[in-house]
C-alpha cells in the first residue's frame, strides 16, 4: 500500500473538520509537471468528500466550506483543487 504524500495528509487533516463519512484525495499534481502553478511547489489535488455538513447546500457552499477547510493549505500546499462534494445518500 502506497502511503500519502505529506501534502495529501495535512489535506486529509484539514478536511476532517467537516466530519467526513468519506474522504477520497488523489494528488494529481504530476499530470501538470511544467505547468505555470507548478513552479511554485504547490500541487494539484482532487477531492471527494461525503458529509453531514453538507445537507441541504448549494453546490456553490459546499465548495466554499471546502476552501474553508482547507484555508491557509491555499497558499501554501494547494495550487488547484478539483472538489466532488456530497450529503450521504
């Protein structure tokens, strides 16, 4: 078994505020090697996450409590962040 990269866990960390049923993170980030974003050292990520949190949103606040979650990871860590985000069932 593959184990996560640094980046991808303290994604994994941060998102674990919005209490997670599930939570899928695949660092993409070496399918945008050259890529302007890149230079900088920040990744390219894909999310998917299943929760409470997010019953009865809009796609839009879900998205945003997203980026709340991950907050300062945007400057830092997270060049793009491609998000799915769901209530269970």
């Amino acid at each position: 078994m593959n184990k996560d990269s640094p980046r991808v866990e303290k994604i994994r960390k941060a998102l674990q505020s919005l209490q997670p049923s599930h939570l899928a993170i695949v660092d993409e980030s070496h399918r945008h090697a050259g890529h302007e974003g890149a230079r900088d050292g920040r990744g390219h990520f894909a999310v998917e996450v299943v929760s409470e949190e997010f019953r009865g949103l809009a796609p839009l606040a879900r998205h945003r409590k997203v980026y709340e979650a991950v907050g300062e990871l945007m400057q830092t860590d997270i060049h793009a962040l491609s998000i799915k985000a769901s209530a269970p069932g």
